[in-house]
C-alpha cells in the first residue's frame, strides 16, 4: 500500500507559512527604517509644524526628528535649550561635588570620635582652651589698664601743678589707649568665640548621632 503524502504536507504548510510572514515582517520593517523623515517644531505662535527640510525658525527654536510612524526618534534642542542644560548640568554637578564633600567630612568625624562620648569630650575641650584664653587676656587687659591708669595719674598731677604735660607722656598715653582698646577688642572675640563654641555642642551632637545611625543602616543592608 502506497503511503500518502497528506500528513507529512501538513507539516510542511506551516513551515512555509511562517517563512513568509517573517520575511514580509522584514519588509516592513526596513520599509520602516527607510521611510520618510520629518522635521517639527513649535513656532513662534505655539503652532506645531512640520517639514522634510530644516528651516533657520526650527533650527533657532528647536526641534524634533520624528519617522514616518510620527514617533518621535530625536530631540535637537535650541541653543538657548543647550544654555540652559550647561546651566542645569553646572548647578547638579557643584551639588553633588558638595555631596561628596559632605560625605567626606562625615566619613572622617566617624573615623576621628568613633563614639558621641568623644567627640562631646572634644566639643568641650575647645570652649575649655577658649576659656583659658579669655582668662589670659583678662590678665593682660587689667595689665594694661592699670598702666594706662599710672599715666593719666602723672599728667593729672603735672596738670595741677600748672605745667604743661611733656610730649613724650601724651604719646605714651594714646599709645597705650590704643593697646588697651586692642586688649578689649581681642577679649570680646574670645567671648563671641566661646559662646559659639558652646552653643554648636548640641547641633553637632545631634549631627553626630545622624550620621552614625544612617552608617549603620548601610551597614545593615550590606550584611548577607
């Protein structure tokens, strides 16, 4: 008995079939690839146009490269747009260099008072080392201040006597003036200093206890 051929053609015909359609697929893909190519862009009015050319308005405006599907396939932006990007791209990148930075000076306060109890006896010290300034330059101010107290002393007396002051003891009197004034001065930036100093304790403590939470998440999540 002869076989027949119906069954083993019942296997081929889908074959084909799909043979076919792939290369029609292809087709229509490179029909795709090659199809025409605009040009649109928004005019002076907000009207969207389109074109196959490249007018100076596009150009000065802006535009986009859509196929023949109308999607989209490029944006050209406007020199203005481009400004505006460097701009944007200038802004982001001295962000994120401050980012880094920020990161940087945490990861070292970390490395430098591995726990808030010294880095509370560091804060400390330095209103401590303040403090000790003032007191020297309080010791320096009254110094002064009595000298500058002898001096007046002298030309009061000089003054009663119904003698002219020497030249040299006016000099030496605004001279010293000037000195205690310096001393002055000096011992209010200390006070300044040391009150800042102090007030910063807490703010940076807080900080401190930020940071040293958010490395130990990180290192949390990194855990297996």
């Amino acid at each position: 008995m002869i076989p027949t051929p119906s069954r083993p053609l019942r296997r081929l015909v889908p074959k084909w079939v799909l043979i076919l359609g792939l290369a029609a697929s292809g087709m229509a893909l490179a029909a795709t690839a090659t199809g025409p190519v605009q040009y649109r862009w928004h005019d002076a009015h907000g009207v969207l146009q389109f074109s196959d050319t490249l007018s100076a308005n596009a150009i000065a405006r802006g535009y986009d490269i859509v196929n023949a599907q109308g999607v989209v396939v490029q944006h050209v932006p406007s020199p203005a747009e481009r400004r505006a990007e460097g701009v944007a791209a200038q802004a982001q990148a001295k962000l994120d260099a401050a980012r880094a930075r920020q990161q940087a000076a945490d990861a070292q306060l970390l490395n430098a008072y591995p726990t808030e109890a010294d880095l509370r006896s560091a804060l400390q010290a330095q209103v401590s080392n303040v403090s000790q300034s003032m007191r020297a330059t309080e010791i320096n101010l009254h110094s002064q201040e009595s000298s500058l107290a002898d001096m007046l002393q002298r030309a009061a007396e000089i003054e009663h006597e119904k003698k002219p002051v020497p030249p040299y003891l006016t000099h030496d009197i605004a001279q010293q003036r000037q000195v205690v004034e310096q001393q002055r001065l000096a011992l209010q930036r200390q006070q300044q200093q040391r009150d800042a100093a102090q007030a910063a304790i807490a703010p940076q403590l807080a900080r401190y206890r930020q940071i040293k939470q958010r490395a130990q998440e990180q290192a949390d999540n990194q855990m297996p």
